[in-house]
C-alpha cells in the first residue's frame, strides 16, 4: 500500500519544512500505519486482561486507585497473584493510552500540520493542570482524589478535540476516529477507578467492558479509513442488504449486552466477596442464546446473498460469520462445562473481534466512487458521500 498524502499535508508543509517537527511522519508510512495497528491489537488485549481480572477474582486484588495499596504504586508480595493480575492490567491500559496518543499526533501532523499538533500539546498540558488542580481540591475535602484528577483530564481532553476538529479544514474522519480513542481510554481510566472505589459494582464493571468492546471497534474503524482514499463514495451494495446489515448489528448489539449481564450474574464477578446483579443467571443464559442464534442467522443469509451477488464486503461478511459462528460454538461449549474462566475468557475476545469485523463491513458497504460501477446489475442505487 502505497503512502497517502492529503492535499493538506502538501499546503501546511510549507516544502517539508514542517516534517522535522517532533519527528512525526508528514505520511501514513508504515510507522504509522504499525501504531495504527498495535492500536487496535492493545484495544482487544486489553479486553483479555480485563476478563483475566475478572475470571480470576482478582478484582479487588488492588484495593486502591491508582496506586494498588494506601502505601504502594506496585502489588506487595502480601497480595499474591491477584494484585499482579490487577497491576498487570492497569499497566496494559497505561500502554493503550500511550499508543493512542502517538496515533492521535501523527494524525494531526499528517493532515493539520505542526499547528494541529502544538495545539494539542498545549490542550494536553491543560487538562493535567486541571487535574491536578481538582486533585488537590478534593484531597483538601477528603474525598478520593483521582476520579476528579481523571475527570479534568477528560473535560479539558473533550474541549481540545472539539476545538481541533472544529479548527481545522479539510479531512476531519481520521482526526474524530483518533481523538475518540484517546477520550475512550481516559473516560477508561476513570471508570476503572469508580470500578475498584465501588468494590466491583457488576454495572460498572459491564459498562467497562462494554466500552472497551466499543474502542476496538472505533480502532478498527480507524484501520479501514486509513487505507481508504479521500473522495466521494457511493453505496456499493443494494439497499435491502444495507438495511440487514444494520438490523444486524442491532441483534450483535443485543447479544453483547444480555451476554454482559449474563457474566455479571454468574460466578465470575469479579471477587467472591461481590454481590450480582441479582438476575437469575441460568435464565439470562438462554435469553442470551436467543439474540446469538438470531444474529448468526441473518450473517449467514447475509454472507450467501454477499457472494451469490459477488458485493465488495464478501469476504469480510466471510471473516465475521466466521467469528460469530466460533462465538456460538464456544458459547455453548462453556454453558455445558458450567462457565470454566479460560472459555468464557475468550468468549468476550471474540465478542470484540466480531463486533470490529462488523465494524469493518459496515464501512465498506460504500466504496470509492470509481470502484463502483453506475450500471452494477445487482440493483446498487449510487448514494455519494464525502470524507
């Protein structure tokens, strides 16, 4: 794949002049495109550790925030295997938000140039001081201090992305995508920390998950949109197949959420010692079950009508029956085996890995306008949009 370079790269370089700037790339070269990647690959990793955390009862195995003990950053010998599951996982989000950090400023230099990415340092170095500032505030009320430092932070991190996407003409996908993850994984932060100070409240907890299966897919978007050449689009399916596709994302949707309360009303919340969420777990099993076999249903009739029409989206319609059909088996395989945590880990993996295959299908449900064709005898209607 050839290296993309927008026409506002070309006026805000001034001749390359711009390019020595913090040595950030001026195209998407395969540095930036690895960043993009191991993005998304920490963003589903991230997942797994989570759900090791949670499998394990290791969910209180750091009773503090951010530090693991009143006394110490780092888990003591005293807390075993749980507190290194615990820090292991708050060490994976740290390098998450590092990775969307360096994708978000290679964006922004790639397509706004040095003053995008300045203006982004100055917003960076504003919301630590307020968060420092609402801090020490808080510690001077005798309240827990890092939620109101994590909160500055994502307000003022909101204020900088609305101000840069608003400031800056021309080619705003790419730039939205990258400030989303970067938002995500503070909002992330922040919850994780209302996660331990609630003592693993099974909502919360869910919601974490939740979101973190959102970033993945928000990663994953940002994958096919930067391979994707700037210009006009068309739809480049027929309008029934659109309207399923996105029916069926309604039934993954449901099915992640039942499978989210289902989890938290099981034997795996978390810590023995944590309350459920009161729900009868062998019956949200199989109310669980029903949007899962709903949803591998209309994939399979999806992917057939994709290569029987031979539509662009048929070999990704391919990868994500295919995941959800292994979801399905492994689903069942952990039910009967009464939920052992290594099935049911991977049974959240690859919610997350079917949720951004969906992601990337319904991406590619328009295509560049020269790629489709206007006399395409499967019934496309063009439908132009712009990037």
């Amino acid at each position: 794949m050839t290296d993309i370079v927008t026409p506002e790269t070309a006026s805000v370089n001034n001749g390359g002049r711009d390019r020595s700037f913090l040595r950030l790339p001026t195209t998407f070269s395969k540095p930036v495109r690895v960043f993009a990647w191991l993005s998304f690959i920490f963003e589903v990793f991230i997942i797994g550790t989570g759900g090791a955390v949670r499998l394990t009862g290791s969910g209180l195995g750091c009773s503090e925030w951010p530090l693991c003990t009143p006394e110490s950053l780092v888990p003591t010998p005293e807390q075993g295997i749980h507190g290194i599951i615990e820090f292991g996982n708050r060490t994976v989000t740290g390098v998450v938000g590092i990775l969307a950090l360096v994708v978000l400023l290679c964006t922004l230099h790639i397509i706004g140039g040095r003053r995008s990415v300045v203006s982004t340092l100055w917003y960076a170095g504003g919301g630590i001081v307020a968060g420092v500032l609402a801090y020490i505030a808080a510690t001077i009320a005798g309240v827990p201090a890092f939620p109101f430092f994590s909160a500055g932070l994502l307000a003022v991190a909101i204020v900088g992305a609305i101000q840069s996407i608003r400031d800056r003409p021309g080619r705003k996908d790419l730039p939205v995508l990258a400030w989303i993850v970067l938002i995500g994984v503070i909002a992330q932060a922040f919850v994780g920390g209302i996660t331990v100070l609630t003592e693993l409240n099974p909502f919360i907890v869910g919601f974490h998950y939740v979101a973190s299966l959102a970033l993945a897919c928000v990663t994953a978007a940002y994958l096919v949109r930067m391979y994707a050449p700037v210009g006009r689009r068309e739809r480049a399916v027929p309008r029934w197949f659109a309207i399923l596709t996105h029916i069926t994302g309604l039934a993954l949707a449901v099915t992640v959420v039942v499978g989210v309360l289902t989890t938290g009303s099981g034997p795996h919340s978390g810590d023995a010692e944590v309350a459920r969420e009161g729900f009868d777990a062998t019956v949200l099993a199989h109310v669980h079950s029903w949007p899962g076999y709903i949803l591998a249903g209309l994939l399979v009739i999806l992917t057939v009508a994709a290569w029987v029409l031979r539509l662009p989206v048929r070999a990704w319609m391919l990868a994500l029956v295919g995941a959800v059909g292994i979801q399905v088996l492994v689903g069942v395989w952990q039910a009967r085996e009464g939920l052992p945590p290594l099935l049911v880990g991977i049974h959240m993996v690859l919610a997350a890995l079917a949720a951004a295959a969906y992601t990337v299908v319904v991406l590619n449900l328009k295509q560049p306008s020269a790629h489709v064709s206007n006399t395409d005898d499967t019934g496309v209607l063009p439908e132009t949009t712009y990037v």
